[in-house]
C-alpha cells in the first residue's frame, strides 16, 4: 500500500516502514507526526483520489532525525571588478519512518 502526500509545498510517495526526508517539522527525536494532506492512495488494485485531499485519511510516522543536509556554495562573481562572494547553505530536514498509512 502506498499514499501521496502534501507537506512542506511538496508531494511525496510514501510506503509503510520507508524513511522520508521532508522539509523541516516541529518535534523531538522519536515523537510522533501525523500528515493530514493525503492527496491518493493505493492498496496494488483500488486507486483511491482526493478532489484535492482524501477525506478521513492519514498518514502517521515516528520523527527518526532532525538535521542539516549537505552544504550548498553560492558564488557570485564579476569579471574584471574584483567581486568575489561566496555564501553556504544548510537546509533542515526531518527524517520520518512511515508507520501507518490509514485510507
């Protein structure tokens, strides 16, 4: 069984016990997050689809990580004026296993 759903302006394909990556959520290390925008789901035979959202389906997970990802250089440069920037970016995530996905 697998759904599509909506958090952090994206959609993600989720399945019972994957980790996924989401943008960052509010939560310590091992509570629980529930995500209330199911957009489909699907058992291998019956497709059920939301007119945007499905109504009394959710999906619920256990917050596994809070971290940063990999660095990311900006470099902005102009030929023959000597301007030279350089900025990095981390960007938070949440790492979340998927236990239950309730249609």
């Amino acid at each position: 069984m697998y759904a599509v759903v909506a958090t952090g302006g994206k959609q993600y394909k989720v399945q019972e016990g994957e980790i996924l990556r989401v943008e960052k959520l509010a939560g310590d290390v091992g509570s629980d997050v529930t995500f209330d925008q199911v957009l489909m789901t699907s058992d291998g035979t019956d497709v059920a689809l939301g007119a945007p959202l499905l109504e009394g389906a959710e999906v619920t997970g256990t917050i596994v990580e809070q971290d940063k990802s990999k660095k990311v250089l900006v470099f902005k440069y102009k030929r023959r004026k000597r301007f030279r920037k350089m900025q990095g970016h981390r960007q938070p995530y949440t790492a979340v296993k998927i236990n239950t996905i309730k249609a």
